[in-house]
C-alpha cells in the first residue's frame, strides 16, 4: 500500500542543509496497522506529511497504492489525498466556521459528490462516531475529544484505503484518548490501511507493527529493548 | 459554485461582510448616477446643431449708433465680401452655441388660448438660409418676398420654416405646412420644414426641446443688425474671422467688435459646452476614486481573511481541494458579498437619482445602468479578488499539520 525506498527529505536554506528524512525505507501492506515512534524531531511527522502527499520529498521513491508518486502534478497529489488518503490531526483540524455537518461534507464536496450520497456517507460516519445529535454544532461548542471524533467522521466518510493519524490523541485525556483509539482499530477492522505517528508507548503498542525513526532513519525495533518492553506493558495497561 | 458552504462561512464574519457589501452598494449608488450624468452630459455636447459649423463663424458688433444701423449694415456687408476667401456675409439675430436673441412662448390661436411651446425665433436676412446650410425636408425655402421688415423683435407676419421637432410637437401626425401660430399679435405661417436647427445656446430645456426653434426671414434693419454671420471655406474660415475682424476697423470705426460672441461656431460649441466637459472629468474623476477605494477594500479584506484562515487553507488541500478550488472559493465568497452589496445598490441608485431629480432636475435613470454598474463591480470584485485568492491558492497542504 505504501512503499517508500532510500526516501530523503532535505530543508535548504543558504547557509545549512537539514536532512529530516535520510536513506529512509518502510513498506507498510494493505490491511496493516502501523504504529511510527520516535522521539521529538526525528521525522516522524515528516514522514507522515510525504506519506499523505502533503510535501515533496528531495530523493528516493515513494509508490502509494502502487503508484510512484513523485511525478505527479498537484492536482493528481489532490485528488489522491481527496480519493485515498484518510487525515486524523493531533489539532483535529476542523474548520471553525463551519458546523460539523459542513465540516464532514468539505472532502465530499472536493470529490463531486452528489448530494443525496454525500448527506448518507455523512449521517453514517457521524452516527458511527456518535455524534448524530451534534450535526448543527461548531466545532468550538464541542469537547476535545467530541471534535477529533468529528475529525474521524470526516476521514470515515470519504472511505479512505489509507487513514494517517498524527498524534491522534496527543492532546485528549486518556478516557477520551482510549475512544479515539478504538474508533481507530475499528476502521482498521473495516480494511483501512493505517499509518499512526506518535510519541506514545502504549499507543504504539496497539498496532499490528511498530516502526521506530530515529534522526530520519528507520531502526531496527530489536535493538531498542527497553522502549519494546516498555510499550509491551503500557499496551497491557490501555486494555 | 459551493455557495451554501462559503455563505455558510460568511455567516460566522458578518460585521466585515455587511461593511464591505454597504462599501460596494454606496459604490454602485454612486456609479450608476454618476454614469448616467456623464452619459448625459456628453450626448449634451454631440447635438446635432443643423448648419454647417465648420464653415461657419459669427461676427457681432456693438456700440454703434442704431439710427444708423441700416448703413452699418450695408457697410458691413459689403466691406467684408471683398475678403478674400469669403463665401457669403448675411446678417442674423443669432447662432446656434451664441446667445439668446429672441425667445418666445408662441400659441395655436389668435386669441393666446392654446400654448403651443416656448421657441428661440432664428430672425435672418436674405442669403442666411443658404449660408446656414439648412437641410429642407418640406416645403420650400425662403423666397425674396418672405422677408419681411422687423419692427420689433420678429416680423409682423411672415412665412417661416420650423424644425421637424417642434413640427411633431405643435401639430403631431399632421402635415405642419401651412399651420400658423402667433406671439401675441405677431402672426406666422410654416411654408416649410428643415431637419435640424439646435436654438442657440445648447440645449437648455432638456434634450427634447433643443430644436424647438423657427427660422424666420427678415429685412435688416435697425431691428435686425450688428450680428453677422460669415461662410467660408473650414480651412480658410479662422483666417477670414481675423481679416474680418480687422477690416471692421475700417469699414466700421464706430463699432466696437465683441470678442466673445465674434467666434467660428466650432468654437463657440467648444467653449459653450466647456463647463459640461468639466463636470464629466470631474465625475469620471469621482467614480475612478470610489472605485479605487472600493477595490482597495476589497484587496484589504480579502488579504486579511487570506491571512487569517491560511491554516484552514492547508486543512482544505490536505482534504483535496485543488489550487483552483482554493481559488474559486475566494472569488465565489467575493462573488456573493458584491452581490449582496448590488441589490441593495441597486434601490440606492434608485433613491439618489430621485433625489437629484428633485432637487437638480435630473432625468429618471433609465434601467439598464443598474446591470451596466452591477457587471463593472462583478468585474472589479473579482479583479481585486484575484491577488489575495491567488495568493490564498499558493498555500500548500502542510501548513495543515503545523501548529499555529
């Protein structure tokens, strides 16, 4: 589903080059649920911002749904992330001046949707995600936890093949936090392809596979014992 | 077009919206009324006077004795026809774009019952008609027996030609020729009718009244002196004034040459209309301000939101919005405040203009500036538009994924 090789994201600027991502290889298969650890700025929200066709990268190659994606112009970027791709943000992202409902619709109304099947797709997401009674509210009437399961509603609702979380539950409580997660798994169960950055543990340990960055690179989990041990157990505790 | 969601949006940044709408409905008020003005103004200065102007110049004396106007005349007339390049020298009351010299309300009967119209009577001698370069359409030109003495103003009763206008308007549907009308105990008969002859001045009374004038022939007199009118070649018509001018000097040393009124009437139309030239500069002046300021607004506001919502911007790439859906939504949100600002300039218009019909006798607005002046806010809407959308088009989608 998503297979990058010797991928390489450089920052220029006049005087220093940064690598964010270097010699950088991951191979996730359809169906998966991947989990990306890492400390703060090892790349791991870069990695996802190229994954989800967010930002170019400078080297390598990058085949998505096996598509080699680095020649495409920004319109077909659009309609793949529009089509494919499926966004959960740590800020959730919603548009504050429109109402959730509106919200849901923005990536539907992007994709030329009809409206009958676009009013169906949304009243079905926001039922998944229990929100129905809440179609009316803008996002600042709503709790944290209320506002990134708006967000899931509107990944859920275009049907992605791929969904990216970005620190999902960063910034809910845990009993909010575990209800986000749960709604994750739960479209993984539906057959979505998911990609999850976080700085987690026990997050991480939810997922059918852990890739770990460390300085743009990914690393072999094996030699990292004590963080493996660790999620182990924080995985127990969040069940 | 998404109009639901962008007026959705709009909902949520009313006080901006509302200000900027009213900004273009003043705008429109303004435009339409200042258009239709300045349209007025400038088919004022495109009447059609009838005579030959370019041909044509007029020469007025004064300070002579007017006993001795019958030989000022004679003088005069005969000096001036040696110039070289003179076509023709003939006396007359007045010319069009000059002033005034006899204007009358005129009546259908003997008895003063039936108004007919209030007209400028062109009084002129023998050779004038020609020299006018009138265009008959009925009837027939003056004869040598059509001019008549002028014991006052006009004839006692003369044969005269009217203007197919004031034709239409004194007798609609009917032949004129033959009909009479009086002013007072002054009798007239129309033994012929001419296309086009403005009334001096230009156009005072409004634009359908400007040819309400009669041509009436005359014997110069005392009554009928000290203007002349002059015919030459256009090319050698300036050079004839000045000669003409000079040789007054001569052939008449006690008359004074008015400066003012002595001019080629392509002159005179020149300076006459001078003030409404003025005016339309000034107005067109006015609109391209307003519009600037309007424009401005729009640039302003549209920058600020661009500016404010640039994150929001990224989360609708990330979602798949393409560039030219980012940019079709700030045209279409400026689309729809233009619009709102329209309307509601639309019945401002409409309210401006029966206020200067009050109190400035304007005309009533003729319908269709409001879609005129509606099109060129569309189009000034969406060229002000145009930067900060585009601008709003370049953010790319990772802005979506940085906090603010």
């Amino acid at each position: 589903m998503l297979k990058m090789n010797h991928l390489s994201k450089v920052y220029r600027t006049e005087v220093v080059e940064t690598y964010a991502l270097r010699d950088f290889n991951i191979d996730v298969k359809e169906g998966e649920f991947v989990a990306v650890t890492g400390p703060s700025g090892s790349g791991k929200t870069t990695f996802l911002t190229i994954a989800g066709l967010l930002e170019t990268f400078s080297g390598g190659e990058y085949y998505l749904d096996g598509i080699e994606v680095s020649n495409l112009n920004d319109n077909a970027r659009s309609k793949i992330r529009n089509e494919k791709i499926g966004f959960i943000f740590q800020a959730f992202n919603l548009i504050p001046d429109l109402n959730v409902y509106d919200n849901i619709e923005v990536p539907l109304r992007y994709r030329g949707m009809k409206t009958a099947e676009r009013k169906q797709r949304i009243m079905d997401a926001l039922e998944r995600v229990g929100l129905s009674s809440r179609a009316r509210h803008y996002p600042a009437e709503l709790s944290g936890g209320q506002q990134q399961r708006v967000a899931i509603a509107r990944a859920l609702a275009g049907s992605p093949r791929l969904l990216l979380a970005d620190e999902p539950t960063g910034n809910l409580d845990t009993q909010m936090a575990r209800g986000v997660l749960e709604l994750i798994e739960d479209i993984h169960r539906g057959g979505a392809t998911i990609v999850m950055v976080t700085h987690d543990p026990e997050l991480a340990a939810r997922a059918q596979r852990n890739v770990h960055i460390i300085d743009g690179q990914v690393v072999d989990l094996a030699e990292e014992p004590r963080f493996h041990a660790h999620a182990a157990e924080a995985a127990h505790e969040y069940r | 077009m998404q109009i639901q969601p962008v007026l959705a949006a709009l909902g949520r940044h009313r006080l901006a919206t509302v200000l900027i709408a009213l900004e273009i409905a003043l705008a429109c008020a303004v435009l339409c009324n200042a258009c239709f003005l300045i349209a007025s103004r400038w088919q004022l200065t495109r009447i059609n006077s009838g005579v030959d102007e370019s041909s044509l110049a007029a020469l007025k004396l004064t300070g002579y004795d007017d006993a001795k106007a019958d030989d000022l005349n004679a003088r005069v007339l005969s000096g001036l026809r040696m110039i070289p390049g003179m076509q023709s020298v003939s006396v007359i009351n007045a010319v069009p774009f000059g002033e005034h010299a006899a204007t009358a309300g005129i009546t259908l009967d003997a008895a003063g019952q039936h108004f007919g119209a209030v007209v400028d009577f062109y009084v002129a001698g023998p050779g004038s008609f020609q020299a006018l370069g009138l265009r008959l359409v009925a009837g027939r030109a003056p004869q040598a027996d059509d001019y008549q003495p002028v014991h006052s103003f006009v004839p006692d009763d003369a044969s005269v030609l009217v203007t197919r206008a004031l034709a239409e308007h004194l007798w609609p549907g009917s032949d004129p020729l033959g009909k009479e009308f009086w002013v007072d105990k002054f009798h007239f008969r129309v033994a012929g009718v001419v296309a086009h002859l403005a009334r001096p001045g230009g156009g005072e009374g409004g634009p359908g009244k400007i040819e309400w004038s009669v041509f009436v022939p005359g014997q110069p007199g005392q009554q009928l002196a000290g203007v002349y009118l002059l015919r030459a070649k256009p090319a050698q018509l300036p050079r004839v004034l000045r000669d003409a001018r000079a040789a007054i000097a001569r052939i008449a040393p006690d008359a004074v040459v008015d400066s003012q009124a002595s001019r080629t009437l392509g002159d005179l139309r020149q300076r006459y209309f001078q003030q409404d030239r003025a005016m339309a500069g000034m107005l067109l002046g006015v609109i391209a301000a307003l519009l600037l300021v309007t424009a401005l607004g729009i640039v302003g506001l549209a920058s600020f939101w661009v500016q404010q919502r640039r994150r929001q911007i990224g989360i609708r790439r990330a979602l798949g919005a393409t560039r030219r859906d980012i940019l079709h939504y700030f045209q279409t949100e400026n689309f729809l405040i233009v619009t709102g600002g329209i309307a509601l300039g639309m019945l401002l218009a409409f309210g401006l203009n029966l206020f200067l019909m009050k109190h400035y006798e304007l005309l009533r607005l003729p319908l269709y500036y409001l879609p005129i002046g509606a099109i060129a806010l569309w189009l000034l809407g969406q060229l002000a538009v145009l930067g900060p959308a585009l601008r709003a088009a370049a953010v790319p989608p990772v802005v979506a994924t940085r906090s603010v």
